[in-house]
C-alpha cells in the first residue's frame, strides 16, 4: 500500500476496515483509543502472586528487620564477635544485606516486566 506521495507502508486495522466497507469502531477492536493521563489500557485484573509476596518481604526486611537487629546489636555483641566481626563492621554491613536484596529485587523485576 502506499500513501499520496507515493511511500510505501503497511496496511492498519482502520485501512482494512475502510478497504472492506465496515467501520473500525464497530468492527470490535475499538481501534487506537489515545490516554492522555498516561494510563494503561485495562487487560483484565493482575494478580499479586509469589512475586509480589517476594517483594513484600524483601521490603519488610529492608524497612523493619534490619533497622530493629541494629537497634538490638549492642545486646548481641557476643553472637556478633562470634561471627569475627566487631560492631563498627556489623553496623557497616548489615545495612548491605537489604541493599543488595533489594537491588537484586528491582532488576529481576524489571527483567520479568520486560520479557511478560
């Protein structure tokens, strides 16, 4: 198919439906329907399953535990020591594990957003 300057392109849902005699609103499809507050077009209802569940407790981590086993390490000084480690390196390091969780977290999101 091509346009009025004589450049080629593919034919649309609209265009068929202009070639064949029916209308693209009433052909089912609805045709492009334009969303100026940005919002997705609606697939049906998503569901929270395992993934989410994986979310939730990697921020409760991050956001409750942890913040309270720092509040807790002076009166756990011995398990710390037992560990090797003194408490200036426990408070530098415990902080790390839900960073890394959480950073671990987002990308494997993003990557299951990208692919589904």
């Amino acid at each position: 198919m091509t346009d009025a300057n004589g450049a080629r392109g593919t034919r649309t849902d609209s265009d068929r439906a202009g070639a064949d005699g029916g209308d693209a609103a009433t052909d089912g499809d609805g045709g492009y329907v334009h969303r100026p507050s940005g919002e997705p077009p609606a697939t049906g209802e998503r569901e929270f399953d395992w993934r989410g569940w994986i979310l939730v407790a990697t921020v409760v981590v991050a956001f409750l535990v942890i913040p309270v086993s720092l509040v807790a390490l002076p009166t756990a000084q011995s398990f710390v020591e037992s560990l090797g480690l003194s408490l200036r390196d426990a408070y530098l390091v415990l902080p790390l594990v839900p960073a890394f969780a959480l950073g671990a977290v987002a990308v494997w999101s993003a990557v299951r957003a990208r692919s589904g």
